[in-house]
C-alpha cells in the first residue's frame, strides 16, 4: 500500500507511510501480507454496490463492507470510488482508483 495523495508535500508522505508500515499500524515487518476475500455483492442503487467480504488482517479475518460507486470515468476505464468499513477493525480504509 502506497501513500498516493499529491496534495501533501514529499515529507509528509513519506512519513505518513512510514508510520502506516510501522508497528503502530499495519507491522508490515512481522505481518507483510493482507488480503480480502469477497464473499457477496449487492447492488444498492444505480452505480453503487455493497461487497462483503472478509479481511485478513495481521493474521486475523473481519468481516468488511466495501462501498463502490461509479464515480465517472471514460468507456472502457471507470473511475470507482470505494470505502471500507468494518465494526471489528478499529479504522476505515478508503481509496480511489
């Protein structure tokens, strides 16, 4: 996982990813590898869908929700944007792509 967001400076992106891989969150050292497994997806109104999944995390799987929309885009290249929740796991994970 990369740190991608070009509206904060070089540093600050490099310590925030520092920190991201450190001990403090995702120990990247000791745990390098993170996976997600979707289970189910459900289309909840036109261009947004729900996908359930489980996330394995530091050795252990959580139940998330990912929420997609269609965001826009061009034919043949979608632009998605998603969010991810989970009551279990202590943090949001979100993207763009």
């Amino acid at each position: 996982m990369r740190v991608p967001d070009p509206g904060i400076s070089v540093d600050k992106r490099a310590e925030i990813q520092h920190r991201m891989e450190g001990n403090a969150v995702l120990d990247v050292e000791h745990f390098p590898e993170i996976s997600y497994r979707p289970t189910a997806i459900t289309k909840t109104w036109d261009a947004h869908w729900e996908v359930h999944g489980d996330l394995n995390l530091h050795e252990r799987s959580q139940p998330v929700v990912v929420v997609v929309s269609l965001a826009g885009g061009t034919i043949g290249v979608p632009h998605l944007s998603s969010r991810a929740t989970s009551a279990s796991v202590p943090y949001v994970l979100g993207w763009n792509r």
